[in-house]
C-alpha cells in the first residue's frame, strides 16, 4: 500500500478523518464569499483579485488535502478486508 503517492502516510484514521473532515474557518469562508459576491457583480481591484486567486488557491489546497485523507482511508479499509 505504501507505494501509491497519493496516500497520507504516518498518520492515524483519526488524524486522517480529522484531515478529510477539514473545512475553512469561518472568517476565512465569509471573505472568500464576500469576494466572490463582489466578483460576481463586477471587477474587483488589483489586490482583492490578488486575495481571491490565494483563497481559491487555499481551497484547492484543502480539497486536494480532504481527498488524499479520505482515499488514504478507503485503501486501508480495502487492505484490512483482503
């Protein structure tokens, strides 16, 4: 199992349920929100541009983290069973 790249190795299923389980804070998800919103109603200036492409970049981040966990934890329950 350890030759797969994508898995999260070292770490407990509970750390990797605590991983998969992993959202933004919330004063993190009100700004990207209120960017967003702004977005949606017309061009935001240079810097909050800025601040929306790293939040996006963050979220992204954080999916590919939550995935990683949850396979992680897939592949040791498809182990456990064969």
């Amino acid at each position: 199992m350890t030759e797969d790249p994508e898995l999260l190795i070292g770490l407990s299923d509970g750390e990797l349920e605590a991983l998969a389980d992993g959202v933004l804070s919330p004063t993190v998800q009100q700004r990207l929100d209120e960017l967003l919103a702004r977005n949606a109603e017309g061009p935001l200036s240079a810097p909050e541009q800025a601040e929306l492409d790293r939040l996006l970049d963050r979220v992204d981040h954080l999916t590919t983290v939550k995935t990683r966990a949850r396979y992680t934890l897939h592949q040791r329950v498809a182990v456990s069973r064969t």
